[in-house]
C-alpha cells in the first residue's frame, strides 16, 4: 500500500467514523454541538473527494476506501443542505397556484442599523398575508441582553390591514382573524393561531414564529467561560425544542412552524421536528438554498431558517428572498393552503 493509499483509506474510515458518531451524540451531548460550525456540504464533499482518490489511485486496498466513502457519502447526503427534489420542482413548475402568502423574516436588530423608512417599504413589498418577524429588538452585543423596543404603533400605521401583534423580539402580522395567542412555555417561540377565513367554521392556522439562541460562536475557543455557555444555550434549545414538539404534537389545528433556528448542518433540529411537521424545503425549486449571510459570500454556506407545516397545511412554493442589505438573513418566502385536518 502507498502512502496515499493509507491516507486515503484512513480518511475514509475516519470520516465514516465521524458520521456514525453524529447519528449517535447529536443532541445527547451538549460538546458535540461545536461541530455544526462545519458547513453542511462537507456532508458529500468530503467522502465524495476520497471516493474520487480511491478510483484514481493504482495500488492498495481501494475498494477499502470506496466501501467506506459510499457509506459516509449516503450517511450525509441528508444532512448537506442540498434538496434533490428542486429539479423536479422547477421542472413542473407553472401559473403560480393561488393561496396564502406568508413570509418570516430575522430583521437583523429591527430598523436599528438600517434606513427606517427604508425598512417598512421593504416590509409592505413583501405583500404578505402573514407576518412572522423576529429580533424585535435593538444589540446590546453578542454576550449582553438585547435592548427591547416597542413599535406596536407604527406597525398599525404601516399595516392598516393587518392585526398586529408583538411578543418581546416576535411580531406576527396577520390579514386573517386572531382567535388564541397560548404561552407554550418555550420563550423563544411565539404561537398565534388564525382562523383563515371569515366563515363559521373556518381552518385554523397556528402560526408557531421561533428564533432559538446561537448556541456555538465563531471566536476565540480559548476565552474563559465559553464552553459553559455552550453548554447552557444547547440544553436551553434542546429545552426549547421539546416544548415546541410537544406542543405542535398536541395541536388539532393545521400549522406552520417557521423561523431562525440558528444551526448549520440542521441534522439534530431537522430530525426532531420531522417526527411532527414537514419540511417546507420539499416545495423549494433552489438546489442548494441558504439564508444566511447575505453580507459575507464567504459566509453563504447555511440555511439557518427554517419552515415545517403539519396537517392541514400545505407548500405549494417556498424560496427565500433577497433582503436588500437590511439584515444578513433572508426573507423565507411560502405560498401555501390550509384545510381543516381529516
């Protein structure tokens, strides 16, 4: 065996190795949480690259490396943040099917940093029916608590259509009537349910809007303290998480679940909420989409936000939408019905 055999075969079981042990300690243990600072098509250009070494290469054990590489390719592929289906959604794709219009949107801090005038013209664009925005809120910096602000009125003003309605850093807008705004215990989550439409008996849409805390940050891994908060914003998520879950398990309404979930390879979030909602990302015709950050390309290598659907609701169109250098999160964009679940 070469030297660059042994590399190869290494690397190969090593990254298959990697994948077995993320199936098993995502979300069991907090300190696994630091690789998600990894970007998600790793996921297949890792195994992809030594499945490409093991075919070139003339002497050694290749199909070893092969073998493994396979594995570690279908192991990940899941998890690499690209949607196979989009093809075949843009394929298909005619006259835009008619429903309701609903976008969600992290706002960066607000109009803190941003022309403000410039912000709510970019709000009415959007032309939504529902509203599901977060970081109603000013930075106090990444280790101290926002500052909290309260635009109720003008929102009132901006959206005369729209019943408004604010929660700490969440504003739901909605054309549709409010009938209940129930505390699910989550504070990171803000449940509004709507009835869609103005006759007696009605679906109703719950609207869950989410931004859960950053849990790893991208700095000095040396500073005094860090992992402990590691530590203690990945069981408040997990916490968090469960609440959410639970709730949308027991909820008789159509819903949808959207917003800022502040991961990157998704694996562990996606996984959970999967077992009570759909990915909206089934409906996306982009192949590789991401949200985040719009102000670095260097960066653009995540989908931080997220939308799930239950029954009842369903996706005919979802894309994310430029922001127009007004935060480093995109616009998540749906077209989608609601029918009373069977």
């Amino acid at each position: 065996m070469t030297t660059l055999d042994a590399v190869l075969t290494t690397g190969a079981v090593g990254w298959l190795l990697f994948q077995m042990a993320d199936r098993l300690l995502t979300n069991r243990r907090w300190w696994w949480a630091t690789t998600d600072v990894l970007p998600p098509p790793v996921q297949v250009v890792v195994p992809a690259g030594l499945l490409a070494g093991a075919a070139a290469t003339s002497g050694g054990p290749r199909w070893w490396t092969a073998a493994a590489a396979v594995l570690a390719l279908a192991l990940g592929a899941r998890h690499s943040g690209l949607a196979p289906r989009a093809p075949w959604n843009a394929a298909r794709a005619g006259r835009p099917a008619e429903g309701i219009r609903l976008v969600c949107w992290n706002t960066q801090h607000w109009d803190e940093k941003v022309d403000t005038e410039d912000f709510y013209a970019f709000l009415r664009r959007l032309d939504a029916d529902v509203y599901l925005l977060q970081e109603h809120i000013y930075d106090a910096g990444v280790h101290a608590p926002p500052v909290p602000v309260d635009f109720r009125q003008r929102l009132v003003r901006e959206f005369p259509g729209h019943h408004v309605l604010v929660r700490g850093q969440f504003v739901t807008l909605s054309r549709f009537p409010v009938v209940a705004t129930p505390d699910i215990g989550a504070p990171e989550v803000f449940r509004a349910d709507l009835r869609v439409d103005s006759l007696p008996g009605a679906p109703v849409l719950s609207t869950y809007n989410v931004h859960l805390p950053v849990h790893v940050f991208l700095e000095n891994p040396f500073r005094l303290g860090l992992y402990q908060e590691i530590k203690e914003r990945v069981l408040s998520r997990n916490r968090q998480l469960d609440q959410l879950i639970e709730d949308v398990r027991g909820n008789g309404c159509a819903a949808i679940i959207a917003g800022d979930f502040n991961l990157s390879r998704a694996l562990g979030d996606i996984a959970r909420l999967s077992t009570v909602a759909t990915d909206a990302l089934r409906a996306t015709r982009s192949l590789y989409p991401v949200s985040w950050h719009r102000g670095n390309r260097w960066l653009r290598w995540w989908r931080l936000d997220l939308a799930f659907t239950t029954r009842g609701a369903h996706v005919h169109r979802y894309r994310f939408r430029d922001p127009e250098n007004l935060s480093d999160h995109a616009v998540q964009e749906l077209l989608m019905d609601v029918r009373k679940p069977s």
